[in-house]
C-alpha cells in the first residue's frame, strides 16, 4: 500500500508541475498576443494553483470547489472548440450547451449530498467533450485540406483532451461507488493521462504559434512588382 501511495504522490507532482509547461510555451514563442495561446497559458497557471491548494483546503469547501475546478476545465475545452469550429450554429450549439451545463451544475451544487467527486457533473462534461470532438473532425475531414492533420493545432489539443477524458472516464464515474482504498490503487493512472493531456497541449501551442510566425511572415513579404517585359 506504502508503494501505491507513493507512486499515486510522484504522479500527482508530475501533474501539478506539468500544468506549467503552458505558460512556459507561451513565454519561449515569440507569438503571444494571439487570444488562444494566452487563454491557454492563463489556463496552465490557474490549474496549477487549484491543485496545489487542494490539501489546504478545509472540508467543507471542497463541493464549491469540485464545482468550480469541473465548470473551469469544461469551459477550457468548449473554448478550444469554439475557436475553431467554422460554422456560426455550431458556434451557437457550443454556448448554449454551456449554459444549459452551467445550469445544470448549479441546481446539483444545490441539490446533491457532499461525495468523493462531483461524478454526475464530470461525466456529463466528458459527453459534451465527447460531442464536440465529433463535431470537429466531422468538420475536418469534411473540408478539404493540403497541409497534414499533425500541422493543424487543434488536432493536438482535440487528441489531448479525447485521451485525458476516455482515460479518466470511468475512474470518475466509479468514484463514488467503489471503496476508497480500492480506487486509490488505480486512482494515478488518471494523473498519467491528464499529465499526457497537458504535453499535447503543450506541443498544440507551440504548433499553433508557429503556424501564426509563418502566416506573420508571408504577410511581411513585400510585394514586388517587377516588370519583366
């Protein structure tokens, strides 16, 4: 058990400290002032300190923030597909979804009993991940592109955040239902995948950032009318 707790705690840093491989992308690319990547960045830093005061936190606060830190990750994701899904309804669909969730979490904040985790709410975040994932490679593969699917930015966060909630799905879902020391065996391979997560973000942002460099640059080219006749 000492061994489990040990490695479920070195996965757990490894999480907490992977969050700020975002910002730090964000600082080492010349790129910055682009909405997205200091979203992104922004999203690192929040991240990390919400996992780093959750030991400190007293008990009975710990339901307002299950609520908060699922709404915050949820709205990440939503943002991402947001951004870059073409058409104005699905634009539309993602926000009113968002309301509709937002909602949702407020009467379950007021209505549910205090559990392990806010497993209803997660699992409903996961589905509607699941359906904006759909909705963007329907929207990908749909269009007709030259450049490779790994040069496009979103392709790494779409897959980072499909392997961090198929991952973790049923961890989350189970949570409340299987005894605590049972799920504590196991409860680190989330950490890992969420971990997995924040370095495809990471290499999204970098991607991303140098995409926006090369469109900077082409825009920078003069255009030279030489008369050749």
């Amino acid at each position: 058990m000492d061994k489990i707790q040990n490695i479920e705690k070195l996965f757990l840093h490894i999480l907490i400290f992977s969050y700020l491989l975002l910002p730090l992308c964000y600082l080492i690319k010349k790129s910055r002032n682009h909405p997205l990547i200091i979203f992104l960045a922004i999203y690192g830093i929040v991240f990390f300190a919400l996992l780093k005061v959750y030991d400190y936190l007293p008990l009975n606060s710990l339901k307002l923030y299950q609520t908060v830190y699922t709404f915050l990750e949820y709205s990440v994701f939503a943002y991402i597909f947001w951004r870059n899904l073409v058409k104005p309804i699905l634009k539309k669909l993602i926000i009113f979804i968002s309301l509709c969730f937002l909602s949702f979490q407020i009467i379950y904040f007021f209505t549910s009993p205090p559990e392990i985790i806010d497993s209803v709410p997660v699992g409903i975040e996961t589905l509607l991940t699941f359906l904006f994932i759909i909705l963007y490679f329907n929207q990908y593969f749909r269009t007709v592109k030259a450049v490779n699917i790994y040069s496009d930015s979103i392709f790494w966060f779409t897959v980072g955040i499909l392997i961090y909630s198929s991952g973790s799905f049923f961890f989350n879902i189970l949570a409340n239902h299987i005894a605590t020391k049972e799920m504590d065996n196991y409860w680190y391979i989330t950490y890992i995948v969420e971990t997995f997560k924040n370095i495809l973000f990471s290499i999204g942002i970098l991607v991303y950032s140098q995409n926006l460099s090369n469109s900077l640059d082409k825009l920078s080219v003069p255009y030279l009318d030489i008369d050749v006749t």
